[in-house]
C-alpha cells in the first residue's frame, strides 16, 4: 500500500510539472504567411506565383507587395505617366501675325488620296479644306469622318458637280442643299463654304448660293496636267501669305504633289490652315460674298 502511494505521488508530481512547462506556440496565420513570403523565391515579380491567382502577389521594383492576388497594381508614378500620354484635346493655335495658307481640294472624297494628304498635314501640324461632291460622299463615309475628326474643313462643292450657271433658281439651291445633307449624313456635319464647279458664276448664281462662295488665287491645273512636279512647281514658285490654293484630290498625282507642297511650305513658315480659319483673322465672310484670297 505504501509503495502505491509512491508511485501514485510521483505520477502526480510529473503531470504537475508538465502543466506548468511552456508549450512551444502555435505559429498565427499571419506568421505563417509572412514566413512563406520570406521562404518563397520572386519570380518576375510575383511572389507564391506556382500558388495560382488567388495566392500570388506582385512585388514592385521597391518591393511593395499588391493588396489583391494576382493581379498587378499600378504605382502613382505609372498612372500619371499613362495619364500624360492619353490624347488630350488641344486647343489649335493660329498665329495671325504669320503667313498662312489654305489648301483645298476639289471632287472629293476619294480616300486613297485624301487620306494620304491627311497623313501628311498630321505630320507637319497643317488642316486644309476639301470641297467634296456630295454624291460621293455615302461611298466614303469613313474619310469624311476624319476629316471632322481631324480639324480639317469639309465644304459643299454642290451634289453632281453641275455648272450652276446652267440651272435655274431652283436646281441651283437643290445642289447645294442635297450636298449638305449627304455630308451631314455622313459626317454630322453641315458645310459652311460652298465652291462653285468650274468657278461658273453669273447673276442666278449669286443670288440664289447663300453661303459665302470660295474661289481660289493659285490654280495649278493639277485636273489638266496630272504631273506631280508641275504640281509642286506651280504652288511653290508663287505662293503668298493669304493664298487660297485649288487642287483636286481624285488624282494620285495631285495627292503625290501634295506630299511634297505640305513639307516645303511648313519649312518656309507658313502655316496651312482651313478656309474658315483664314477668314476668322482677316476679316471674315458674309453669305453670298465670294473670296478668292486673304489679305492682311
């Protein structure tokens, strides 16, 4: 009996002992995620990336770790560089004080031309002004779009390209307005300047066109002679501040002079700008008035 009550005492006296010895602690959860980031290899950035999307992290090159698994977060510094080159619209600056041109193109819209005119005026900073016929314009949609989209002026060079001093009141006003509207249809836009075809005026004409009609000071006959380098040549030898300058953009020759016009006159000063913004800084246009350059 004496011997149990030994044995009985010692096995007390362990449990004892053993519940008063500090257990190793269990590791938290956080611990244990912050040892696996310290024990997982970065690879391209991503920390636990073999762990799939819902684990993964991306580290940056300062070594800050997303908030969302699996995806990439942009720092400050790279959105504001993402924001510095988003297309902004910016107001167009015309300097009154210097030369200027207004290119103009007739027949229209043809896009193989007129788009590659547009290409080269984007480069150089120049708008120009196409006179287009309007029952072109359902079949080229698209180029009219740009060149609203784009700053350049679209005017009304009538619907079918009709000598205007062969009709009567009537068919004249319904050239120009059908051409109008097939514009606006295409475009949303209505044109404020009309050419007459041929230049053809007479009395009818001037009474029954109500829009300030656009004539021109430098013809290069570019419809006639379809050679780029007479083209180039005839603008070239002669232009002048207020210039008005007429060509047509169904020709590819017309559209290879036009390459070469665009860089020339923007390496001699002169800034290309639409007809109306000519107008606006030399004394502007009145409905039925006709021009044919702008003087300061």
């Amino acid at each position: 009996m004496k011997k149990r009550l030994q044995w009985f005492f010692i096995l007390m006296t362990a449990v004892l002992a053993a519940a008063f010895v500090p257990a190793a602690a269990f590791p938290s959860t956080a611990e244990e995620t912050a040892a696996a980031l310290d024990e997982t290899d970065v690879h391209n950035g991503w920390i636990n990336e073999k762990l799939g999307p819902g684990v993964a992290r991306w580290v940056d090159e300062d070594g800050t770790v997303s908030k969302q698994p699996g995806k990439k977060e942009e720092t400050s510094e790279a959105q504001d560089q993402q924001e510095d080159t988003e297309p902004f619209a910016k107001e167009r600056q015309i300097d009154p004080a210097q030369p200027m041109v207004a290119l103009t193109f007739d027949d229209g819209p043809y896009a193989p031309v007129g788009n590659e005119i547009m290409d080269s005026l984007a480069r150089y900073g120049g708008k120009a002004t196409f006179f287009v016929v309007g029952r072109r314009a359902p079949a080229y949609k698209t180029e009219l779009q740009r060149m609203v989209a784009e700053g350049h002026e679209i005017g009304n060079h009538t619907f079918d390209h009709k000598y205007l001093t062969k009709l009567s009141k009537a068919q004249i006003q319904s050239q120009i307005d059908r051409c109008s509207d097939a514009v606006f249809a295409a475009a949303g836009v209505r044109p404020a300047l009309v050419r007459l075809p041929g230049g053809l005026k007479n009395q009818t004409v001037l009474e029954n066109v109500k829009a300030p009609m656009i004539m021109w000071s430098i013809d290069t006959l570019d419809w006639k002679t379809r050679n780029t380098e007479k083209t180039v040549r005839s603008v070239m030898s002669q232009v002048r501040d207020g210039d008005i300058v007429l060509m047509h953009e169904l020709y590819p020759e017309s559209g290879a002079a036009a390459l070469e016009i665009i860089p020339q006159l923007a390496a001699a000063g002169y800034q290309m700008v639409t007809v109306s913004e000519m107008a606006k800084y030399r004394g502007g246009v009145v409905p039925g008035g006709v021009y044919s350059r702008f003087s300061r």
